[in-house]
C-alpha cells in the first residue's frame, strides 16, 4: 500500500526539499550573489547560457598553394581524384595544419577550376527518419571526438538570435516538417527580443564549404507546451513555425516521431548537437556537428538513479520525461538542449524516431546519472492538436499506414491466415503473410517448407514424392525425369508429386539418385539436374542440384514466440566447413544464431530428391581492411561447426589461382535475391542462375563513371565486375551469393571468380554489377584457413604437368 501513496509523501516533503536547496546555495560560504528561485532551478537542471556562432570561414579568395593553383572547394575543382575516390570522398578531419587548404578545400589548378559545381546526383528519399550512415558526398576520417558525417542526421538544426553582426547560438531542434522545428520549451526565452533563426543542412560552423548550403528560416511563431513549468521542466517541448519551408534536400529531411505511447527501454540511440563536450566554464562549443549513441534508460530505473544525487530520494520523475546515457563521458551538455534523440525504429533499423529531446541533466556524462529527455512519444499528442489547428499535414513525421493500423493487426493477421489457407494448399507462415502485406528489403523468411501430407487424388491413390512410387513410368530413373514446375492446380499433386496407388508406395528410393553424368572433386555443374530436368523455367530457374556449391545463410529469428530462419545472404562451399561469402552480409551476423544450409533448391518444400542440410557456424572470420563505406575487400568465411557430407547435391566450388583472370568470360550467378530492384519484386523460392559476360577492370570503372558515382570514381583492385545487360543481374538478396565462371580447359568445371557484393540498381543497360574478386582475394583465404589447419585440396584443382 506504500506505493499507492507515495505521491502525497512526495508533495508533503516537495517543500523540506526545495527549503534545503534554497539554504544550501543561499548560503553565503558558497555563493558571491544570491540568485533568484529560476537560477537556482536551472543550476540543477540546466545550463541556459548562450554561445556565439562562429562566423562561417570561407577561405580567401584566390589563397595561392603553389604555382598556378589556388585552395578551392573540392566540389569547385576539375582535377582527376580530387572529388570522389572509390565512390566516397574520405575527408581527413586530421588533415596536416601547414597545409595552407582547409580540409574541405583542394589545391586545384587554376585551369580545372569550377565557376559551378556539378549537381550532387543523390538520392531524395520521400519520408522522414532515414540516416545518412555514410555521409552526402563524403565521408571523413579522422573523427575522434565524435563527430557526425556530413549530412549525417539531416533533421538536425541550429537555433540562433542575430545580436548586430552576431549570431548567438541558444540551442538545438529538429525538422518534422518543412516549415516546423520541434525543440525545448526552456530554450525560449519569455524576454526574447531578438527574432529566432533556425538553421538546417548545417555540419561545420566555421565553414560554408560543404558540398551542399544550409539554409536559414526566420521563426513567426513559437508554441510553448501550456503546462511548460520553467521551475521544474516539467512538458518540456516547442513548436517553431517558419516563415518560409526548408526546401528538403539530402541534407535537410524531416524526422520521424513515434507513436504514442511507444517505449524506446534499453535501446541504444544517438543524441546529436554543437553543446559544451565538459559541464561547466571549462567546457568547449563545437563547431561540427557530433553524435553519442546512449543507451534509453527505463523510466523507473532513471527516477532511482536520480534519488541518489542531490535532487533527494523523494524526487519523482514526471511521466512526461525519458532518460537516455549513465554512460561515464558520454552525454549531451550545455547547449545541446532541444537537440534529439534518435532511436531506430523496431521495424526499420534504417530508419529513425524522435523519442526524445534534450532537457536537462544533473552536470553531464557522469556514470550512472542518465540525462533527461522530453518524451516525445508522451507529448505527440499535443504535437498532433497544435499542427492540426494550424492546417500543418502530420505526414512528414509519420512512417507508414501501418503504424496507424497498429491495433487492428492481429485481427488482420487472423484473417489473412485463414483466407490464404482456404485458397492454397500450401500452408504459409505468419512471417509470408506479413511480408505480401508489407514488402521490404530486409531479410525475408524462408518459406515454412511444404512435406506433403498423403493428399487423395483418386480411389486408392495419393499425392507421393515421385521417387517413392514404384508404378510404371511415375518416374524414370535415369536422370532424365522431366517435371514441369508450371503443373499444377487446386484438385492435383504438385510438381514434385505423382499421383500413386497405395499399394505402390515406396518408403524409400528403390535406385539412387544421381545425375547424368557424376565427378569427383570440385567446380562440377549438373547441367541436366540430380534425380529429374526441369520445364517450364521461364524465371531463371536452375536444375536441381545444378550447382551443387551454392549455400544459404540463414539467421535464427523469434517471432511470437515460434522460431524461423530467416534468409540473409548466399554463400559458397569451398570445403566440409567453409563457407565463402560477403563481408557485408555478415556484418551483423553472430555466429550462434547463424545457419548454413547446403543442398536447397526450392524454399517451400521438403520434397526435393535429396534433402537439404543445415549445419551451425562456429567462427566467421570478415576481412580486416573490408571497408564498409566503399565495400572493397567484400569478403568472409563462415567455419561450421560440424562439416557437410559430400552428395550429388552438396559439393564445393573450385577457387581460382591469384594471377586467374575472367574477362569476356561468360559467367553464372546464383542466388534466391529479388528478380528486380525496389519494394515490389518477391523473392523466388526456386534458385535461379542468370548468365552473364564479366567485364574488364577498366571498362568496368569508365562504365560506373557514367552512373552518379561521377566521373572521378576509381574502381578498387578488390572488384571486378560482370553483366551490364538489361533486366540480368544480381539484386537485392544475392549477396555473398557466387559469380562462377567455366575452366577454360575444361568447360564442365567452374571456379568461383567473383562474389556478389554491390550495383547501382540491378539489371540496367551498360551498369555491370561488382563483385569481390576472389583470384585478388584468394591469398588471405588460403592464410586465415592455414591458421585453422583448413587444406586447401577440396577447392584446388590438380595440375598435370608434362614432362
């Protein structure tokens, strides 16, 4: 019964408590001046103060830096490497002092100099929320004290007073739609005199020479929360309405804000701002702009944490704050109040939710002492009823219907499940229905596979898998049974079945099951299948067991309660244990919650002649120059815990020497990826193969220059590259997946020439996809398997030397 009372103790000691704090800074020992009760609040709960903004350094026109050249913006230079290397500018932050170019700047021939630079060919995403990981049109180096790439966070803003020819900086805030900043109600002040300013698109705050401008917007109007209480912060949020919208850009984009009631606990967020990195005098303003990823503390843990500083142990956290940090050194500080926080959002990683705004903090980046936040998800409410009386549209900061359906969707769910399984006789999981409904291009589930299940399809007769029925001519049993994966309809067998009388029924197959022609050793194509041929390919299906290498990675998944795999990327066979792949695609992975399966065909079904096998990896081993910005060195290995067995249908791929070199060759691709690029393609449950042309390193490079990577981009050693024809290629889902090319003196064996690692789009005229170059690359596989006592004879061809 305490607790149900613990509200009237607090308000009964509510003035003991405030009395004592009074006396403590009161007293004469301790303070020069006597404050008034505000002051002596806002040196518990925050730092008010204001900070000049830096006036922008230009650079000086015409800045000699040898002879005939002059310091210019780099987007204002011509020079062949000074714009964009391997797709990404990398910006030194640490660049050498005495160069007398600022580190945005390049000390460009006066001939190659631009009056204008060239359009940034960037995409505009159309929502709100998504972070830009690797910068617009750079990414730095060199960055030690946190700060963010360029562009980084595009809903980030300044707010600032012009004070005669200064600009005083006063705090942070944030886009939620073109003409609306959302901020801290204490940062306003009630004596504000000077008219508001609020900057967006800005990074660095002594330079105007990043690639794309900021852009600066006077406040008309400012909607202080009505139950804002400047004595205890309490609903502590801001409306500024804009004179004019931001025009929206790569560097200026809404945020999203959560839903309400959304809970962030326990998960790892970024708060962005120019504050003070040290409470205090000692503390210094930032010029570019940085990031703290913090942990969001739950509401109850805060309120205890809190009690044991000097706020007292009767101080009860109002319902209309969050907590973020507790983590020593890293915090949001003096200046940074009406910055975000950012949380990725549960369904989306990519994308991010507003779930708090900097307020206040007992000093900053003490361990255990969590910052304060307003709880936007609390106050959207109130956000929702301002903007709607003022005619303002909620869609900038809202993700997608289907937040609004939030509540519906387990009825949605229901009958969706019961629809689908009225009309099809393939039983499908929660995780396929949702993704018909919602189409991503994150991981996709594997399809819960389809076993059979003695259907009746006559008097005495049932649906079998063709290689368990001994009637004449249900199957023939030379490798050469032909199946139309067309065939099929509500009132017949599937494609893998016959209809077969009972009494004929086999518990196992009576012939083995092996393809036309068998080898030994790797690189081996099955060109006509294992057990059966396929018809009726129109999509790019392979034969089963036409590329016995080819593996899928899956990752363990929970979902309701009940455990999926979940498919993240393909891989190769290159021995028992080892599987070669993407570095990318196991850049998140762990390895007790991974899988390799070898042997698959078709994803929603069992039925296959020769099952498929699943093994657990024990070791993933990424390379350690892979670089995730530019991509190059793309390239990992997954150790299994327990080996494959050899089968018709699980073999290994052979690797080429490191000299191998693949142009003109005509190659195949495989994978279970999207058939095109964007959210409506599906993905196919059959592995399909595309073939295609690889293309020489340098016609490769001319080629992407002609894409927005631009004219300057430089194709690492680590890539090759392969197809530039329409409609074939790689895609979303095939990565790690393998590019395998003919033995050029021996063209029923292949080696793994390439892994699929990246492409702009997929499938357009004259854009090869890029792979990892595995003849590069092979020297680091054969060093890292050497060090686990892994041979090389599984995946190397034998030399016949003449005498």
């Amino acid at each position: 019964m305490y607790f149900h009372y613990l509200p009237k103790i607090m308000s009964a000691q509510l003035t003991i408590t405030v009395v004592c704090l009074l006396g403590f800074f009161f007293n004469p020992v301790r303070t020069q001046s006597i404050p008034n009760v505000d002051a002596l609040l806002g040196r518990i709960f925050d730092d008010n103060s204001t900070e000049l903004m830096p006036e922008p350094r230009v650079g000086t026109p015409a800045k000699i830096c040898g002879f005939g050249k002059e310091c210019v913006a780099r987007s204002l230079c011509n020079e062949n490497g000074t714009v964009n290397i391997y797709g990404i500018n990398m910006l030194n932050l640490r660049i050498d002092g005495s160069s007398p170019c600022a580190y945005l700047e390049s000390c460009c021939d006066v001939n190659n100099k631009l009056q204008d630079p060239k359009p940034l060919d960037m995409p505009l995403r159309n929502a709100c929320g998504y972070r830009n990981f690797n910068g617009v049109a750079f990414k730095i180096a060199g960055a030690k004290n946190n700060e963010a790439e360029f562009a980084e966070f595009p809903w980030m803003v300044a707010l600032y007073a012009n004070a005669g020819n200064q600009k005083v900086f006063k705090c942070g805030g944030s886009i939620i739609a073109p003409n609306v900043v959302l901020t801290a109600a204490h940062c306003l002040s009630d004596k504000q005199i000077a008219p508001l300013m609020v900057r967006a698109g800005e990074w660095d705050l002594e330079t105007s020479l990043e690639p794309l401008i900021h852009q600066d917007a006077r406040v008309s109007e400012i909607i202080v929360h009505e139950s804002f209480s400047r004595s205890t912060i309490f609903n502590d949020i801001a409306l500024l309405i804009l004179e004019k919208p931001f025009t929206l850009a790569p560097n200026v984009q809404p945020i999203c804000l959560p839903e309400a009631g959304t809970i962030f606990d326990n998960k790892r967020c970024f708060a962005t701002g120019w504050g003070q990195d040290k409470f205090g005098k000692h503390g210094v303003y930032q010029h570019i702009l940085k990031k703290i990823d913090l942990p969001v503390v739950p509401h109850a843990k805060c309120q205890t944490q809190l009690r044991l500083t000097r706020l007292s142990r009767y101080f009860q956290l109002d319902n209309s704050f969050m907590c973020a940090g507790g983590e020593l050194g890293k915090d949001t500080c003096t200046g940074d109040g009406g910055s975000p926080l950012s949380c990725p959002d549960p369904n989306n990683p990519e994308r991010y939710l507003q779930a708090g705004v900097v307020s206040w903090g007992i000093e900053c980046g003490v361990e255990n002492i969590p910052g304060v936040y307003a709880n936007v998800a609390h106050l959207r409410e109130w956000i929702i009823e301002k903007l709607v009386a003022k005619g303002i549209d909620t869609k900038f900061f809202t993700t997608t219907l289907c937040r609004k359906m939030n509540r519906n969707i387990t009825v949605i769910v229901i009958y969706l499940l019961s629809l689908s399984l009225t009309k099809t006789t393939q039983a499908q999981s929660i995780n396929d229905l949702l993704s018909k409904i919602f189409t991503s291009s994150t991981p996709q589930p594997q399809p819960q596979p389809d076993v059979g299940g003695g259907k009746a399809c006559g008097v005495k007769k049932e649906c079998v898998e063709r290689f368990l029925c001994d009637e004449d001519g249900a199957v023939v049993r030379n490798g050469e049974t032909i199946i139309d994966i067309r065939f099929g309809d509500e009132n017949s067998c599937n494609y893998l079945e016959v209809c077969c009388s009972t009494e004929e029924k086999l518990t196992q197959p009576n012939v083995p099951i092996k393809p036309a022609e068998t080898h030994t050793g790797c690189g081996y194509r099955n060109p006509s299948g294992v057990g059966f041929r396929i018809t009726g390919d129109k999509d790019g299906e392979s034969q089963f067991g036409e590329f016995p290498w080819m593996a899928a990675i899956l990752s363990e998944e929970v979902f309701g309660g009940e455990t999926f795999n979940v498919y993240v990327c393909g891989g190769s066979i290159i021995a028992p244990n080892v599987v070669l792949t993407a570095a990318h695609c196991a850049q998140n992975a762990q390895p007790h919650l991974s899988i390799v399966r070898a042997g698959e065909w078709d994803t929603n079904t069992k039925q296959e002649v020769l099952p498929h096998q699943d093994a657990r990896v024990k070791e993933i081993i990424r390379h350690e120059n892979y670089n995730k910005g530019a991509l190059y060195n793309d390239v990992a290995l997954f150790i299994l815990a327990t080996p494959f067995t050899w089968a018709e249908n699980v073999r290994p791929i052979c690797l080429p020497e490191p000299d191998a070199n693949f142009d003109y060759s005509h190659c195949f691709v495989t994978g279970w990826g999207k058939t095109k690029f964007g959210k409506e393609p599906d993905y196919p449950i059959i592995l399909k193969k595309i073939e295609l042309p690889t293309v020489p390193h340098d016609v490769c490079q001319a080629n992407l220059r002609k894409t927005r990577l631009g004219r300057f981009f430089q194709l690492h050693h680590s890539f090759m590259c392969a197809g530039g024809e329409e409609g074939k290629d790689a895609c979303i889902g095939d990565g790690g997946s393998p590019l395998v090319c003919p033995d050029p003196n021996n063209p029923k064996r292949y080696y793994q020439a390439g892994i699929v690692a990246w492409g702009i789009g997929c499938g357009a005229i004259n854009v090869p996809g890029v792979y990892a170059n595995v003849a590069y690359l092979r020297n680091w596989i054969n060093t890292n398997l050497a060090a686990r006592d892994i041979g090389f004879q599984h995946f190397t061809v034998e030399k016949l030397f003449v005498i």
